[in-house]
C-alpha cells in the first residue's frame, strides 16, 4: 500500500521533528495510481515548514477504518523507521472521509497523538444516515455499531487536545454537534472552530486559528505517561491506553470504562464499568492500590511495576490477569466480530473436494469469488490464497484462517469441526440447540482457532458489509456479529449473502 511524503527542502532531518499525519478525503474514482499522482504533484492543504507531513493511501475510500486504519498505523511507523520522527509530536489531521478518519484514529488510538483536528466528516452510524428506530438494521447489527461509532469512546479524548472544525454552511458539521454533545453529557466542552460563510471547505483565516492552536500543542508536546488516564470501548480491539489495558470485559458491546490516576505520593486510585481484568504499568512508585472502593495490599514498592488485577465474585485481586492460550476467553485481538479477522494477516482456505449439496458449493464458489473481488477493488489488495490441502501446519501458526466450504468439501472444517460451537451433524447445521437442513444453510463464524487459539478461524464469511453500504463511509461497518446461519433459499444480494436466519455473539468465553 503506498503512502506519500511531503518533506520541507530547508528542514534538518538530523533532529527530531513532528509529523503531521493528513488523512484525505473521498474519492469515488480514485485508485492507488491516482493517489501517487497526486502526491508527486502536489504537497495538499497542510504544509509547515519544520515538519514531515505523512499522506497514508487508507485502502482508497474506507473512511481509514478496517484495513485502512492498519494502513495509518503501519505507514506512520515506516515513516518512522526512515527518519528522524519525534514519537510526541505526531498530529492527526483530515477534512470530510479523512476527518471522520481523524475521530476514529483520534478516539481510538488516542495514546498516539499530541494533537488530533477533525474537520466536517461523520462521528458515528445512525443519525449521519437519518436513520430513524423503524428503519433500524437487527439488534446484532446495531450493537455493532458501537465498533466505531466515537461517542462511545469519546473519554479516550479527554487525554489530548482535540480542535474540531466545520465550515458554517456544511451539512457535515452535525459531526461536531455530535461530539460537542457527547463531550457535554460527560462534563467536558470540545474546542469547536466554524468557518463563516463558508460549506465543504476550510475557511482560510479559519484555517490559520486552527493551525495555530495545532502548533502550539506540537511545541508542547505529547505526555507519554499521564498521571490521570481515563479510557472507554465496547470491545477489547481497543482496549489499550498509555499505561493501562483491559484485558477482560463482563460483556463485550456494552460501554467500559476505566479511569485510573497516580499521586504524586504513589496513591493509585481505580474505577471500572463492565471490566474483569487490566494491567497496569503506571509510571513511577505504587504504595497503595484502590480499585472501585477496594483497597489491595501493595507487596513491594517499584518504580516501573507491572500490576494485574482480576475480578470474580465482585472482588478484585491482584493475580495473571493475562489468559494462558489454553484458556478459552475473548481477549485483546480474540474477541470477534468476523470482520476483526481482516485487521491482520489472514489466509483464504478453498474447498478441493466436492460438497454433497449443490446449493452449498454453488454458494460457496460465488461468495469466496465476491469477497476476492471486493478485496482487489475495495481494498486495493490481493487476497492469499490456498486450496486445503495446500495449507501448512507454518500458515496455521502465522495467519487466522478463512475457511470456506463445509466438513464435506474442505478438509480443515472436516479436521475441526467438532470443537467449533456451530457444525455439521448427519444431515444439519447444529448451532447451540438450533438445527438447520444442511443441503440449504451455511454458518458462518469466527471462532478462536482449536489447532491454534492464538489466531482465528473464520468460516464462510469475508469482509461483510456489501454493496448497500458502498454509498457511504458511516455504513462500511461490520454488519454480521461472532455467528451467523445462512439460508441459502434467498440469494446473496446488496446486504446480505443470503437470508439470515439466525446471528448472536459467543459470550466472553466463546459459548
């Protein structure tokens, strides 16, 4: 995946310098080979003069999530290999896609910036799309909203400086109003500038305020080491912040919260919401540890100690909060929903023999085709490829497995079946007590690897949102939770690969 660089001719790259990260906008028509057109022929709305500005390509037009935001993230680290980046001065800033790309990065990944400036874009699903309750997608859908919907992780931002802006006239300011409301039920007000007279662009002496105050925040600098954090996800993906990690949750999809701070007298202070396991790393001495009104003896007193907590039976103790790989529990990286399997390197495992059903290997052959094309044309990448007996007990190690077919017809589903939650059984899909006629349903699912539980195995599915979602960024979302069944009697067609005729999340221990 390219990026581009635009690098002053008079700066000093034997001195740490800041890094602007811009994050562009949409661009229906656009492929990589426009973009590094582009970069070769114009440095784009942000250029000063004492610092490298980073254009990541994000996989084109996935509003910098998915894979686009794995691309953010790898290409500020190359930058950083090559050249002389100061880590706490890295800014985040994008207009339209590329500011909602800025409230998603910014909220959560929050620890990485000195300075996060959304401009116009969207900040969350339903009321960008007017959606009102009866056109809501399923329950399942709407949970998952919360994947990247930044209100709910709006406390993540309370830790930098964060400068919205919009133009006046610009339709896409109700992404700020939406901030500034999510700021305002948490006690907080966001700095919030407005462009006067002006719709989808930036003002320029608007825009001149708003660099201002970014540079000033440049100079000062990212605190690497917070005394006060205060953290928010519906999902363990984003359960890292400075010096703390949730390593558990009561329920994955309903809001945690943590909020953690260190005296200057080694007090440490902790209060959770839906959370049943952290670690924390705090940044100097501990000589005492309360957590939601529970005060913990401190063994020994360490500058740079790492503390591990778990909950059970409402009681919090100190204890290896990090689960064993034999232990089977949704933990950061391995907590679902399907579409978390494409964040990482993951290999497509084809069927080399024949299924018994027709229905299933016509469906089968059509849907992995569909997820190979939307791959090359959304993602602007080539899927990895194998057929089953080609695959090594190496790629089992390496990659979360994407397997296609049924027990039948592709010879890893036939060697694991029995340990997944949802399989075949006589002429059936068996999924929990539910049956289904296996010559017209296919599950479909993401379950923590049995020959491997540190990486995945997705079955049936690739990246699932479809053509209905392609008209806008705020629905390239995922739609499908941990398990789905399909019922091959309808089509695949713009939304689903068929109809869906049952879909839920495995609970925190993949039940």
């Amino acid at each position: 995946q390219p990026y581009g660089l635009v690098i002053p001719e008079d700066v000093d790259l034997t001195k740490p310098l800041p890094l602007y990260v811009w994050l562009h906008g949409r661009g229906d028509k656009q492929t990589d080979l426009h973009f590094i057109h582009e970069r070769e022929h114009s440095v784009g709305p942000i250029a000063p003069r004492d610092a490298i500005v980073l254009h990541p390509f994000g996989r084109h037009c996935l509003g910098f999530k998915s894979a686009g935001e794995i691309d953010v993230l790898e290409a500020i680290q190359h930058v950083r290999n090559e050249y002389p980046i100061d880590a706490n001065r890295i800014v985040l800033i994008g207009f339209s896609m590329g500011g909602a790309g800025a409230w998603h990065l910014g909220a959560h990944y929050a620890d990485r910036w000195c300075v996060v400036s959304p401009g116009a874009g969207f900040a969350e699903t339903a009321a960008y799309n007017k959606l009102s309750p009866d056109k809501y997608p399923p329950i399942y859908e709407q949970r998952l909203w919360g994947c990247y919907d930044v209100p709910n992780y709006v406390r993540n931002l309370f830790n930098i400086p964060v400068f919205a802006y919009s133009g006046e006239n610009d339709k896409q300011i109700q992404a700020a109003r939406v901030m500034e409301a999510a700021y305002q039920r948490e006690g907080h007000a966001l700095r919030h500038l407005i462009g006067p007279g002006v719709e989808h662009k930036y003002e320029p002496e608007t825009l001149k305020e708003l660099l201002t105050l970014v540079r000033a925040e440049v100079e000062k600098g990212r605190t690497s080491a917070p005394r006060k954090i205060s953290w928010q996800s519906r999902t363990l993906r984003y359960g890292k912040l400075f010096w703390l990690e949730a390593l558990g949750l009561e329920r994955h999809w309903d809001d945690a919260r943590i909020d953690a701070e260190l005296t200057d007298d080694g007090q440490l202070s902790v209060a959770t919401r839906n959370v049943t396991a952290l670690r924390l790393t705090p940044p100097g001495a501990v000589r005492s540890l309360r957590i939601d009104d529970q005060s913990l003896p401190i063994a020994d007193e360490k500058v740079e100690r790492t503390i591990e907590l778990v909950r059970a039976g409402g009681l919090w103790k100190q204890g290896r909060a990090s689960l064993a790989n034999s232990e089977l529990a949704k933990r950061p990286g391995l907590q679902g929903p399907i579409d978390d399997a494409f964040l990482e390197p993951f290999l497509v495992v084809l069927p080399s023999r024949g299924s018994s059903n027709r229905a299933v290997a016509t469906w089968v052959e059509t849907e992995a085709g569909h997820f190979r094309d939307r791959w090359r044309a959304l993602c602007r990448g080539e899927l990895r490829i194998k057929r089953d007996h080609e695959v090594t007990d190496a790629d089992v190690e390496r990659f979360h497995l994407v397997l296609w077919g049924d027990a039948a017809s592709n010879r890893w589903i036939e060697r694991i079946q029995d340990r997944l939650p949802i399989h075949w059984k006589d002429e059936h899909v068996q999924a929990g007590t539910q049956s289904f006629a296996a010559d017209r349903h296919v599950p479909a699912l993401i379950y923590p690897n049995p020959l491997n539980p540190a990486r995945y195995v997705v079955l049936n599915s690739g990246i699932d949102f479809r053509e209905h979602a392609y008209g806008t960024n705020a629905l390239q979302i995922p739609k499908l939770p941990d398990h789905a069944v399909i019922d091959l009697r309808e089509a695949p067609g713009p939304r689903w690969p068929g109809r869906i005729a049952d879909a839920g999340f495995f609970d925190e221990t993949w039940r």
